[in-house]
C-alpha cells in the first residue's frame, strides 16, 4: 500500500550532516516523515527539486528588528519576509532595538503579540542581561526566551545598558542555574569611549579613523575577562560576532579546558574588509569594525577548522538619516539578513570550496543544537520541515528592488552572487517562492529545551 503524504519534495540533492545525496523528501503534518531516494507513495503536493540543492531552512541567531517600538528602521514583518527570501526558516531577535527593550516578562509579552502576527518564520527571542534587571531573569527564562545578551561597552541605546562586572558575574551565576546561555558584545568600554571622545575632539571622523578607535586589543581583552567569568560560573557563553582571530583563539583555547564558550561570527567579518568599508561608507560601518585582509584570511581558517560555531546576520537597520554625514558618529549597524546564506555559498562553497554540510551546520545546526531547539536544524526525520531550494549555479545582482527590507540599504547591494534561493518551506509550506512572500505570517514561537 502506497504512503500518503501531505508533500513530497522530489529529485533535490539534500544536503546533510552526512554529506549530499539526491532524496526525495516525504512531509506529514508539517514533520520531514521519510527521506530515501525514489520515495514510493503520492502527496497533496509535490515539487519538483530537480537540479536544486536542497539545505535546512536557516536559522539566524542574531538579528534586530526593532519591533516594537523602532518600526520606521525595521519590523517583525519586512525582516521576517526578508529572511524567507535568504532562505531562513527561523530567528533570534535580540532585546534591543525595540523599544522599551525586552528585559522582563510584560515586554517579552509585547514582542511575543507582535510576532505571532507578522512574522512569516518561527522565531525566538533574546532577553536582556542589564545592571536593572537582575531580579528579572527568572520571568524571562519562563517566559521563554533562548538565551540573554549584555553589552561590555555601550550598546548605541540609552535604556540598554552596558553589563558591568558585578552585573555579569551575578547574572552569569543565575544563567547557569537556569540552564540558558549569554551573549556578549565584547568591547571594553573604557578603551572605545576614551579613543572615541579623543577622536571627536580632533575631528578625526572617517571610516579609518574609527577603526582606530576599536582596534583589535578592545575584543580580545574583553574576550578574556567574558571566559574568565564562564569558568568560575559554570554559565554557557557564547562571545557575539567575533570580528578577529585572536578572539576566536581565546575561546578555543578555553573549550580545550573545559569551558562551555562558543564563537558566533557575521558574514561581513568573512566577506568584507577595511577597504570596502572606506568604498561603502556607513552602511559598512559596524561594531566591532570590519578589519584588514590579513585577518579577514584567518577568519575563514578559523572557520574552516570548526571553531567558529554559527554565523549570523546581526541584521542592525536604522533608519536611512542615521548613517548620514560624519562615518565616526553615523549608526553603527548593517542590513544583511536576507545574505547571510547566498554569501556563504558564493564565497565558501564556489570560493573555497568548503563542504556544503559545513556551510549548513554554521546556518542551522549548530545554533539548533546550542540552543536546544530539538526540531530544527536539519533535514532528517521527525524535523520540522524547513528547507530552503537553491539553485547552486544561478548567478545574480543583488539590486534594491530585490530586498525586503524597510529601507533599500546594505552594504551588498551591487554584489554578486552565485547560489539563489528559489524556494523556502516552513514546516511544510511555502512561504517563499521565486521572488515573492507566499500566504500569510505564520511563525511561532520557539522555546529552548533546556
């Protein structure tokens, strides 16, 4: 007796943690049901897949969509349907740029009413680790977010301030209690603010000038007091977009001896260097800043040898007027959540020719397997299905009209690339498709298993 599926997805080369096969894909009630080749049995729907590759649905681990709160930089809906569009199935939106920030229970609430309206992927989210919330973690952590995240320097946002010492060591020793990881953007405050200020006094502004004002030391010194603190604690840390080797060394050199530390980094640190961004202007402008190709080259030695963890957009929008005038005091964030996997597959795959089941591991199972989510991450039975069809050897310019964000602006735009995304299915149903957004927002939230 034949299977009956609700969806077959047939003749794609589907990409696994054991390496590439062509398979077709059986799906039922929104679960990957059966994965063999020439699968026997009929379907409600099936697509064909022939000459794609077929990747597990992304998920990005880091991004900022503002909402609520910041809607005229980005919302739920315009970064959701952008990230449909990338080929990602799920996101971490951090507890800043909304506004009020997500620090206790009533805001996760807040943003939890918005997204379950408007987001056409599952999502997560981050809570806040900051020196007014430490009696807070608790709520947060039943209410159900993935993991919490604090800034060592100023984060750009006045109500979200920067963890000192006492605040990490306390609220590292909660979050270990409560079994959930931190984050940190790791800058030391006193450096950046010191070179920062003395920089504006001498009208020293442009986009060099500002990267002299973070220079490599500020991360990996606040790397080593972040690890410092994990060992004593016992509290998973996870050090946010690792911008240099030296950083990705140190967290390295501390798994060896047992700490629980992961490396996430962003596809500009692996794709740009400080050339592009004095060519782009400010919206190449991050923190920390993009640096030299010398670095750039041991960034993807680090990667290859697995010690960078997962790659993430930090998708940081704002509104256009903000990275106008002065490089130094323009907005420090870059649009790119819709390019994180077109990225890699342009340059790891056909650039370096790195294994395709790497490349997914870095955009969705690693962070599935970090964070807990036990039906995501990978194409194999009982996972939810979330894929996302590629037609590895498409070529394209990527043009503002092609973005889904608010505003038209990010530092790809103009770049080309090779692998698109021409299909993305979430549990089952397609939500994107040559081009368009398909049906309604549908996304839920996910909840670490702990």
């Amino acid at each position: 007796m034949s299977n009956l599926y609700d969806l077959i997805v047939r003749g794609g080369q589907v990409v696994t943690p054991a390496g590439t096969r062509k398979a077709d894909i059986g799906v039922s009630d929104g679960k990957i049901a059966a994965l063999e080749a020439e699968l026997p049995g009929s379907a409600g729907e099936t697509i064909d897949a022939s000459g794609l590759h077929v990747f597990p649905g992304c998920t990005d681990g880091h991004v900022h969509f503002n909402d609520p709160g910041r809607t005229e930089w980005e919302t739920i809906r315009t970064g959701s349907s952008a990230l449909a569009a990338g080929g990602a199935t799920s996101f971490f939106d951090m507890p800043l740029n909304c506004s009020p920030c997500t620090l206790d229970a009533g805001t996760f609430r807040d943003k939890l009413a918005v997204a379950r309206r408007d987001s056409f992927v599952d999502f997560g989210f981050w809570g806040g680790l900051t020196p007014r919330n430490l009696d807070k973690l608790e709520e947060l952590a039943e209410s159900g977010v993935v993991g919490f995240k604090a800034f060592a320097c100023f984060s750009g946002i006045d109500e979200f301030e920067r963890a000192d010492d006492y605040t990490l060591l306390i609220g590292m020793e909660k979050l270990a209690r409560l079994g959930l990881p931190l984050m940190v953007h790791c800058e030391n405050a006193e450096i950046t603010q010191a070179l920062t200020e003395r920089a504006k006094a001498e009208n020293r502004t442009s986009a060099r000038e500002y990267e002299a004002t973070r220079p490599p030391v500020t991360e990996t010194e606040s790397v080593a007091g972040l690890l410092a603190l994990a060992e004593e604690t016992g509290c998973r840390l996870i050090i946010a977009h690792v911008s240099t080797a030296a950083a990705a060394d140190l967290v390295t050199r501390a798994r060896n001896r047992g700490v629980d530390a992961y490396c996430e980094t962003i596809g500009h640190y692996l794709i740009f260097t400080e050339e592009d961004v004095v060519r782009l202007g400010a919206a190449a402008k991050c923190s920390p800043p993009i640096r030299g190709e010398a670095n750039r080259a041991e960034m993807w030695d680090r990667l290859r040898n697995g010690e960078i963890a997962f790659v993430s957009s930090d998708h940081s929008p704002s509104d256009p007027e903000l990275k106008k005038g002065e490089f130094l005091r323009a907005w420090g964030g870059i649009a790119a959540c819709q390019s994180t996997l077109p990225a890699l597959l342009t340059h790891a795959w056909h650039g370096r020719q790195m294994e395709l089941s790497d490349i997914a591991a870095l955009t969705a199972r690693n962070v599935s397997e970090i964070f807990g989510l036990v039906s995501k991450g990978r194409i194999a039975p009982g996972f939810d299905a979330d894929l996302a069809l590629v037609d590895l050897d498409r070529a394209y310019t990527l043009e503002p009209s092609a973005l889904f964000y608010k505003h038209k602006v990010s530092p790809y735009l103009g770049a080309r690339f090779q692998g698109v995304v021409t299909r993305t299915l979430l549990r089952g149903q397609t939500v994107f498709l040559d081009g368009k957004i398909i049906g309604e927002p549908s996304g839920r939230l996910l909840k670490p298993s702990k």
